[in-house]
C-alpha cells in the first residue's frame, strides 16, 4: 500500500482521538474560568491595546490606521509561536499515555496544532472589534482569509513535528526556541513596514523569513483589499508544504525511538 495512503488512513482511524484531544486541550485552557472562550477575543485585544499604545508613537506617522496594522500581524505571529511551542511538548507531556497503549504519535502534535488554531479562528471576532471601532474598510477580499489560514496551519503542523522530534532527544531546545522566537518576531514585520528597513535587509527577512509570506498575504486581503502577488501567495504555499514534509519526514523517522526518551 501507499505510504501516504496508509498514514491517510492511519489518521482517519483516529480522528475520534483527536477530536477529543483538542476539545481537552480547549476545555482545560478555560477551565474555571468565569469568560470561558471569550477570553479568545478579549486577550489579543487587551495585548493589542498594550501595544499599540507602546508602539504607536514610533511607527504610527507612517502607518494608516496602526491599530489594525498591528493586529494583521500580531495574531498571526500569536498562533505559530503558541501552536509550535505546545507541538513542541506534544509528546513528552503523553508519556504516561504512550507507554500504555498504541497510538500515533503524531496525533498528539496534530491535535496540540489543531487546538490552537481554534483559538486563533476565535480571535477573528477581536479583529472585527478593531476594524468596527477604528473605522476601517471591510473589504471583500477579507472573506479570502481562510487560504491564509490553511497555509500557516500546515507551515505550524510542519514546524511543530519537527520540534517535538527534537524535544524528545534535547530538552534545551524549548529554551532555545524562546529566544528564537523572540528574535523572529522582531524580524517579522509586525510593527513596522518591510520598506522601512535597507535593502538588504528586506531581502534577507523576504528569503529567509517564512512567516513573512503569511503576514503579508494576510495584510494584503483585510488590510489593503487586494489579492497577494504571485511570489507571495504561492511562496506561502511552497514554504508550507515543504515544512510540513520536512516535519513528518523528521519526526516518522525518529519516532520508533520516542519511548526509549520520554
């Protein structure tokens, strides 16, 4: 049989599985909590306030509507560093689960992903929030949206095996990651715009940073009200596909020695 045809298959066996693990992962986040999944949209909106009060006087003179701005890149920026630090334990936090019982492991990853994805489809209702209170254009490319949302969810599933891969054979790479993390996000342009950088700078963050294809396809459907260029929305697409098969490939490979780690 295919490979990809058997983990296909593999994967639809278990969707029940993790179905459950996200709706878990979902409900422990706001257990006891009195907002519950309002807390969804009111935290990027609260961090988005903090922000752009902190950052509006630097960058604002030459940004229309900063707030907005900011928020097309911040949540995204949001969802892959949250869904790829928490793919990232995926597997050392089941190991109780996986030394009992047969399960792909995969799934976990998958479902850590998939959870955060919720939140991050939830946080859409703070970004009407921003655009109704700033005034801004609801364009009709916004409802394109979703093609920037497939993309960055693969990139992340992608990004978050190779991760819990690692995780299991070098615990310091969730402290190593923290920092490049921080590092990405200032070289991301998140608060400022690319063409305020030099050159070569430009070209440096546009080659070798991937997040960057994510913003600006995402900026340029809410924000502008265009369909991306051609180099960037199928550069997006290209990253993504080949991160995800970068993962998998990694973590399938190391995975029969999980157990002898965790």
């Amino acid at each position: 049989m295919n490979p990809w045809k058997y983990r296909i298959m593999t994967f639809w066996k278990y969707k029940d599985l993790m179905i459950q693990l996200v709706s878990r992962d979902i409900k422990l986040k706001y257990r006891r909590s009195f907002l519950g999944y309002l807390w969804s949209v009111l935290n990027p909106l609260f961090v988005m306030i903090i922000m752009t009060i902190v950052f509006s006087k630097m960058f604002s003179r030459n940004i229309e509507n900063f707030p907005v701005y900011l928020f097309t890149g911040k949540m995204l920026f949001d969802f892959m560093s949250t869904s790829t630090r928490q793919a990232m334990s995926s597997v050392v936090s089941n190991a109780s689960l996986l030394k009992k019982t047969y399960l792909p492991k995969y799934i976990f990853t998958f479902s850590k992903v998939t959870s955060c994805m919720v939140d991050f489809v939830l946080s859409f209702g703070a970004l009407f929030i921003v655009m109704i209170a700033t005034g801004a254009k609801v364009y009709w490319t916004f409802w394109l949206f979703p093609s920037v949302v497939v993309q960055i969810y693969i990139f992340c599933c992608g990004l978050g095996f190779l991760l819990a891969e690692l995780n299991v054979f070098f615990r310091d790479i969730q402290y190593i990651y923290q920092a490049i993390t921080t590092a990405w996000m200032y070289l991301t342009p998140i608060f400022y715009p690319i063409e305020s950088l030099p050159s070569d700078l430009q070209l440096l963050i546009k080659g070798l940073n991937p997040l960057y294809y994510y913003v600006a396809q995402f900026r340029d459907l809410v924000y502008y009200g265009r369909i991306p260029g051609p180099r960037v929305l199928w550069g997006g697409w290209l990253i993504a596909l080949v991160m995800f098969a970068i993962g998998l490939w990694a973590f399938k490979r190391k995975q029969d020695e999980f157990i002898l780690f965790i």
